[in-house]
C-alpha cells in the first residue's frame, strides 16, 4: 500500500491516492507527497517498534501501580523495600521508551 506525507504537518496517509485533504490539518491533496519504497517499509518498522514500546510503557505504568499499592500496604519493611525498588525500575523503565520514542519522532521514525 502506498504511504503518503501530508508536508505542512507531516501526517501519514495510507492509500492508492492521497486524500483530498489532511485528516489532522486540512491542507488539500497538492499538499501530500507519496513516500518512496525504502521510506513507506520504515514508516511500517517504525510503526511496530512504536506499538512495542507503547507497550512497555503501559505495562511500566501497571508495575508502578501495583508497586504504590504494595507501598501503602506496608506489611513489612522488606515488603516496602521491594515494592519501592520495582516503582523505581517500573520508572526508568517507562523513561527509556519514551525517550527512544522521542527519538524516533525526530528522525521521522513515525507514522
């Protein structure tokens, strides 16, 4: 399937044909540019490996979540010492794909 750039915000169209204007900011169909082959197979990896962080984020976030609840149970001292650690690792976690995602974002890794 051919990828389209929209270039005034680049927004990523999927289709035979541009679309007659931007879904995201409305510029008209002159405004979109079809993506080459090498470029169109990046914007698909970079959409899987996005998804796969999103993922880890998430999945950092249900850790952080049951760490805070660990945290608040308090049964014990060594209990609220796991509990803390794993929050921590849960955070450094998240950071790191979101910082990964970042870059991505500005190398055009996106779509």
């Amino acid at each position: 399937m051919k990828k389209w750039k929209c270039e005034a915000c680049g927004y990523i169209h999927d289709g035979d044909e541009a679309p007659c204007k931007c879904p995201k900011c409305g510029a008209p169909k002159e405004q979109f540019t079809q993506l080459d082959e090498a470029a169109a197979k990046l914007v698909e990896r970079s959409r899987h490996t996005n998804t796969l962080h999103a993922h880890v984020i998430d999945l950092a976030r249900q850790v952080e979540s049951a760490c805070n609840a660990g945290i608040k149970d308090e049964l014990d001292p060594g209990c609220v010492d796991v509990f803390t650690k794993c929050r921590a690792m849960a955070w450094q976690m998240m950071k790191l794909s979101m910082t990964e995602m970042q870059g991505h974002m500005k190398k055009g890794k996106w779509g």
